[in-house]
C-alpha cells in the first residue's frame, strides 16, 4: 500500500514530545489510564474486548459487489459534516479512521458519525507515517492512547478496526491491534484525494482500480476537502447504479 507524502504526519505538531515513551498495558488498564479528576460525565462503559484476526482486512461485509468507504484523519469539524450530510442523502454507511488527537478535539464530531450509524477505526494518536521504524512501546502508546481517545469522545463506542497511518503496519501492531478488538484494516484504492487532484481525477481513479478490490480511501481533514466530497457526491449514485452495495469491511 502507498504511503501518503506527510511525513511524521501533520498531526505531530499537535502533541510533539509530549507523547512520552511510557507503554500502556493492553486489557483492563487501558480504561483505567483516564485521569481520576476529569470532571465531565462518565463515558459508557465498553463492552468486552473480543480479540480479531490479525490479517489486514480488505474485503466487504456487502459481498462481491460491496463497497467499503473509508474516510481517514478526522473528525474535522467542517468536513465530517459535509461527509456525513453526503452519506445520508444517498443512504450508504462508511468507516471513519480517526485521529486520536482530532476525536478529542472534536467529540461531538465523533458522537454523530456514531449516531448516524458508522463505524469507527483507531488511526493512531498522531498519524506518524514513519511509526513502523519506532519502538514497540510507541507503538503501543499510539494505539492505546488513540483507542481510548476516541472511545471516551464517542461516549463508550470502541472503535473496531486499527490502520496505520501510511499503512505503516507491523506485526507488533497488528497483534495489538487484534487483541483489542480491532481488526487491522488496509485499503485497495488510494483516491489521492489528500493531493486534491481535482474531482474529475478522483472519480477516475476509483473507476480505473476499482478492480483492484472494495476499499476506498477518503479524507475529511487536512485541508479543503471540496473534492472529496464533490467526488463522493458523483461516484456514490454511479457506483448504485452499476450495481454496487455499500458497506463495511469484514471484521
């Protein structure tokens, strides 16, 4: 899988050194990390974690002819609603990989891309493109801390899959990943949407490798994200009518 040309990831500069290199336990303790004075209303309890195949999914729950959408590096608090109002209108869910620092920026972001029945999937805490190359402990500390980030923002809804930031997977990650309940998800078509390419090339990209398998990769943060959702608003209806379903990938 391509990696996106961001580095360390734009994120970064978000948290910088601050991010520590103290490993989180998996289990339990996770939940129990969040600071004993936070004062806002408790989040739901999470459900038992139930492990996952630890094998970078790529297929779709919908079958031979499914879809899976997935948007990445949210929630931002102008794009996700574009999306989501896109979404709606033509009746399709989508998986949103979410950035650990923007879902705790953004709860209530986090909240309605649940309620409008999407699923949610752990893009590590600051979309560091270059994490394969770092320590298994960072590794760690990326997805736990991302987990419970956008657990906590979604008011008790685990997220249920884990991607790399740049497809940067390992297989410390993966097992961690799957041992937390979230399968590890990769993807088929890169839209380069990120690059803002113009929405005419978006679209044709998808229709050329398609082929290739059922997951999409979209963005609604980082930038002016008009093309994408103008690329969404074409493709979906088109997509329907030479018989494609949308749905989640398989878990």
């Amino acid at each position: 899988m391509a990696r996106h040309s961001v580095g360390r990831g734009w994120y970064g500069k978000l948290i910088g050194a601050a991010l520590g290199v103290t490993m989180l336990a998996t289990g339990a303790s996770v939940w129990t990390a969040q600071a004993s004075g936070d004062s806002s209303p408790p989040a739901k309890k999470p459900s038992a974690v139930k492990p996952v195949s630890a094998t970078i999914a790529h297929a779709s729950e919908a079958g031979e002819r499914g879809i899976n959408l997935t948007i990445d590096d949210g929630p931002d608090p102008q794009w996700t609603p574009e999306v989501l109002a896109v979404l709606r209108e033509y009746d399709v869910k989508a998986t949103f990989c979410m950035v650990g620092t923007q879902a705790e920026a953004h709860p209530d972001m986090v909240k309605k891309v649940v309620a409008a029945g999407h699923r949610l999937c752990d893009h590590s805490v600051s979309h560091n493109t270059g994490m394969d190359k770092d320590s298994k402990a960072y590794q760690s500390k990326q997805i736990l801390d991302a987990e419970r980030m956008i657990t906590k923002a979604s008011g008790g809804v685990r997220p249920m899959y884990y991607r790399a930031p740049g497809g940067a997977f390992t297989p410390h990650s993966r097992k961690l990943a799957a041992e937390r309940g979230m399968r590890p998800l990769g993807w088929n078509v890169d839209t380069k949407d990120f690059e803002r390419p113009g929405t005419d090339a978006i679209v044709a990209t998808v229709e050329r490798e398609l082929p290739n398998g059922p997951t999409l990769l979209f963005h609604d943060a980082g930038g002016d994200r008009t093309q994408t959702v103008e690329s969404l608003r074409t493709l979906i209806p088109r997509l329907k009518n030479q018989g494609y379903t949308f749905g989640f990938p398989v878990r």
